[in-house]
C-alpha cells in the first residue's frame, strides 16, 4: 500500500538526518505482534506523564527560579527558556516541593516579602542554605505558567497537622478566613487549583521512619485536617506508599487506610549495579551496565503488577460502604522513578546532578510502557526530576539549557497522554548478555482521544541488533504511517552545552503498511514513536 504521510511528515523526512544517528542496519532479526484496535483497554492517564520538582540541588534554584533580577530572561523570577521547553511536553501534573525536603518545610518560611524570609538549612540535599525565596507563590505561578496542576507535599514528619490544615485553607479557601486573608494580603486574591495532595513522603524513610502501622494512623490523622474547601474540586489525597518490594506497605496501607486515600504511591529507582555505595557512571559505561540498567528497570513490571494485585485483593474483600464514592479504586501513583547513577564528577555530592544519555531514553520508554500496560491501576507517576537532578528532561548551565534525551522521550510520547489503550501481542527475541535476557522488544498503543490516530510506540533494548518487526492490525482502517526516531551511533551519546543536539528524534522511514500488516524494520538501540491515521 502506498504510504500517504501528512505534508508535515513529508517535509520532515527531507530533512537530513542528524550525524550520531543510525540507520536501520540489514540482517534484522523477526519479531511480530498482534495490534488490537479491536479490543480497547482503559484510558491512560495523562498524569502518567508527569514531573518532579524538589528543593534540591539546582534543580528549583538556578534550574527554574532565577529571581526577577537576573540577567537571565525570566517572567517574574522563573526563567523562560526552562519554561518554553517544559510547555512542549504537556505537563500534566507537577510534584512540589519535595521528596525528603517536603518533611522539613514549613510553608510559612515561604510566602510574604522575600527580603524577610527566614532561610533553612536543607540538612537532606548538601546542607545548603535555603533561603525560602521560592515558596507557595512562587510554586503556583510556576503551574500556570506551564499550565500544569499541581501536586504538593505536606509535612508530616516534623509539621503538624494545624500548619497542613493552613496551608491547604491559604492555597484554596475562597472565604474571608484568617488563611485566604493572608493570601489576599500576599498579592493573590483568587484561590488556586490543588487538585493533588500528599500526606507525607517516603514515611518509612526521611519522612520519619516510621511502620506502616504507625504512618496509617499518622495519614488518617492529617488527612481529616485537609478539607475540601472547593467541594466541586476535591483535593485528591495521595498516601505515600511503599519503597520498591515492600509489599507489607502496601498491604497495611489498603487494611488501614483504605478509601480515605484516593491513591497509593510508589517509589523505584533504577541504579545500573544495585549497590547504592557504587551506582554506576551516567556516560562511562559498558554493554555490562547498558544491560544491567535496562534489566533493572525492566523490575517495575513485576513490582506495579505485584502491588495492584494487593490492591484488587484489598478492595475485592472490602464490603461496600454507607458513602459515597465508597467503592472507587485506590490509584496507584508512582510519585518518584527514573535512573539514579553516581552524581557527575566535580559536582557537589548532595546535589544529585547527573548526566542522561541514549540509555535513558530507553529506560524512559520502558517505563512508560509498563505504566501504559497497567493503565486500569497506574493513574500518575512522576520522574524523579524535572531539571538538574537525576533523570532530568532538562540541564542548565547558568543561562545556558539543553534538552536531555529523556526530554525527547517525553516529548515523542505525549502523544499517548489520555488516548485509549490499545493491547498489543508481542513475540520479542531475547537480547541476552552473559547468562541473562530480557524482552528485545517493548511496545504500547493507544487510540489518540478524538480518535484521528493510532500512536504505537517501540523500543529495541539491543545494543547491535536490528529487528524486523511484523504488526498485525487488527480493527485498524489506517492507510498512512509517518513517525520519528530517537538512537545515536554510541550507546553512551548524550547532550551537552557544547553539543546539545546529538541526541535528538529524526524523521523514521522505517515503517511499511501492508494492508493490515504494519513491517517496521526497527534498528538496535532505539525509541520510535509511529503514526497511524
Ligand atoms: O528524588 C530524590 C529523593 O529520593 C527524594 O527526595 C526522596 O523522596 C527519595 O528518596
């Protein structure tokens, strides 16, 4: 069949393709799959796509928040070209503002004249000074500017349940109420939207070590104090759950907390060698860790499976309450992913600054894959972190900025971002390293929202395999395929200030439709993102 691309496509493919990029090598090896339009799943969340932000390192300070003052274009202290790049990705939701740091802020040290803030020491993250300049304010203008919602962390490890009872009433009361009147008297008449609320992080760890048990009754405690004062806008409660295989979590939660959260989270990190003493470089590594890695990450499949099949039981076994809303699901929420490597040389040990390379890509797609496939459980997740820190989209330099392949991802992917998930059948070879394996192929499709298109999305975790991958389209129409690339020539390319565009997508002419057959030779090491219409 005659392929029509759209006319954009079309002038995109004649476009060069960028040196660093390969070409789909012969001597590819079969895969196939059965592409289900027939048999449409639950919606994907588009809060899956979405971000992190914490007092961390540069990654608010100098990554976003500049003050007014700078020499660096900014729009009332956040920095614009950081804001220009985010806006292109869709963010849906952004978490704020922490992580560890969420357990030691007070909220009140951040909001009125910013001369007059009192500074902190931020004893988690390198034991700087905070000096409180970005608060509240400062967050929201964030989250409009973007046009994201945002999603904030309240204190419960060393706050009380009267100052997240007030900051909730400053964010969102509308009424003449001692809260909403320090607001108005901040400079902000109007309430804002808080549609996500967290009630504590990591509680087992930074956020007070505390059991399950203990942090249930902890959540049933705060959480009564976090009223609705939109009640056509009800603040959805997030109860911060588990660390990786700590199933008991999760169990304990769902027994003792159960409907009085609306989601459950979940923290994961990948480190290339499990060993948290000696994670793995970000750039200098061997096929050994681009394995490793992937593998790795590939544990978030049996980890999200594992952790919704306790919450099915748990709410299988629930007997129907007297409230309304009695029976929904509990959502999970993986409030903190992505790659967590040794931090980059000469930079400040506490500050979690890492480079982010073709092999993030990969992990990225990966991931939001299996968030994809468990689209009926996995209502938001939330890379850990949207600049600077860790797996970021986006590293700064002063007032220099590039775009991080992760960022690329993110941006090939939001196409998925509320489309309709579609099953997708695959008989992957192995790609096996030393005594191991993992799947060569990964894929998801979902049907776009107002149903112009099909978006099916590829990764090749190989290193030097190509794969010819033959698609069976079952209830699809489609006559046209067009669609984009993410590879580059080294397993470890990334960008940098001086070379910041190495690792970008190009334009895929790899893909075929046959009638009801979609062949799309697939080259090694590689991300693609096609279009159906
Ligand atoms: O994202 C960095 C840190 O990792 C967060 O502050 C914490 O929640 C987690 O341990």
């Amino acid at each position: 069949m005659k392929i029509k691309a759209p006319l954009a496509a079309l002038a995109a493919l004649l476009v060069a393709v960028p040196s660093g990029q390969a070409q789909a090598p012969a001597g590819a090896v079969a895969a196939s799959a059965v592409l289900r339009a027939d048999q449409p799943g639950p919606v994907v969340n588009k809060n899956v796509y979405g971000h992190f932000a914490e007092h961390l390192g540069r990654g608010i300070y100098e990554g976003i928040w500049v003050k007014p003052d700078s020499p660096i274009p900014n729009t009332r202290g956040i920095r614009n070209d950081v804001v220009a790049a985010l806006k292109e990705l869709h963010i849906p939701v952004l978490r704020w503002p922490g992580g560890c740091f969420a357990d030691e802020y007070h909220w009140k040290d951040g909001i009125g004249p910013r001369e007059k803030r009192p500074a902190m020491i931020n004893t988690h993250w390198g034991g700087v000074v905070e000096d409180n300049s970005f608060g509240t304010h400062e967050f929201m203008d964030l989250v409009e500017q973007l046009g994201t919602d945002a999603y904030v962390t309240g204190n419960v490890g060393s706050g009380t349940p009267q100052e997240m009872m007030e900051w909730v009433e400053y964010m969102t009361s509308d009424a003449i109420s001692p809260m909403a009147n320090l607001r108005r008297q901040n400079g902000r008449e109007k309430p804002w939207r808080l549609p996500f609320f967290g009630v504590a992080n990591e509680p087992w760890g930074c956020g007070g070590n505390m059991r399950p048990e203990y942090y249930a009754d902890e959540f049933r405690r705060y959480n009564t104090f976090v009223k609705n004062y939109d009640r056509e806008a009800p603040v959805y409660r997030i109860a911060a759950g588990a660390n990786a295989e700590d199933y008991r979590w999760t169990e304990v939660l769902m027994d003792q907390v159960g409907r009085r959260m609306n989601g459950l989270s979940l923290h994961y990190y990948t480190l290339p060698t499990g060993n948290w003493g000696a994670k793995g470089s970000a750039t200098a590594f061997g096929e050994d860790q681009w394995f490793s890695t992937l593998k790795r990450t590939l544990r978030m499949e049996e980890l999200v499976a594992k952790h919704s099949a306790i919450m099915d039981k748990a709410e299988a076994d629930r007997k129907p309450g007297p409230f309304p809303g009695a029976d929904r699901k509990v959502g999970l929420v993986v409030d903190e992913w992505g790659t967590w490597y040794d931090q980059e040389p000469g930079s400040h040990p506490g500050f979690l600054y890492q480079q982010n390379s073709l092999r993030d890509a990969l992990v990225a797609a990966l991931n939001f894959h299996i968030f994809q496939r468990h689209a009926d459980r996995v209502v938001m997740a939330n890379i850990a972190q949207t600049v600077n820190v860790l797996q970021a989209m986006i590293l700064t330099d002063k007032e220099k900025m590039l775009r991080t392949p992760t960022y690329w991802v993110f941006e090939m992917f939001k196409v998925h971002q509320g489309g309709t998930s579609l099953p997708v059948e695959l008989q992957s070879p192995d790609y096996a390293f030393g005594q191991e394996k993992i799947p060569m192929v990964s894929a998801s499709a979902t049907k776009a929202k107002d149903g112009s298109a099909i978006h099916l999305s590829l990764a090749n975790t190989s290193l030097s395999q190509a794969v010819a991958l033959s698609v069976k389209l079952a209830g699809v129409t489609s006559k046209a395929v067009a669609g984009r690339i993410l590879t580059a020539t080294d397993m470890t390319a990334h960008n940098t200030f001086e070379a910041p565009n190495v690792v970008q997508p190009a334009p895929f002419a790899g893909a075929t439709l046959k009638g009801d057959v979609l062949e799309v030779k697939l080259p090694a090491k590689s991300v693609v993102v096609l279009e159906l219409k």
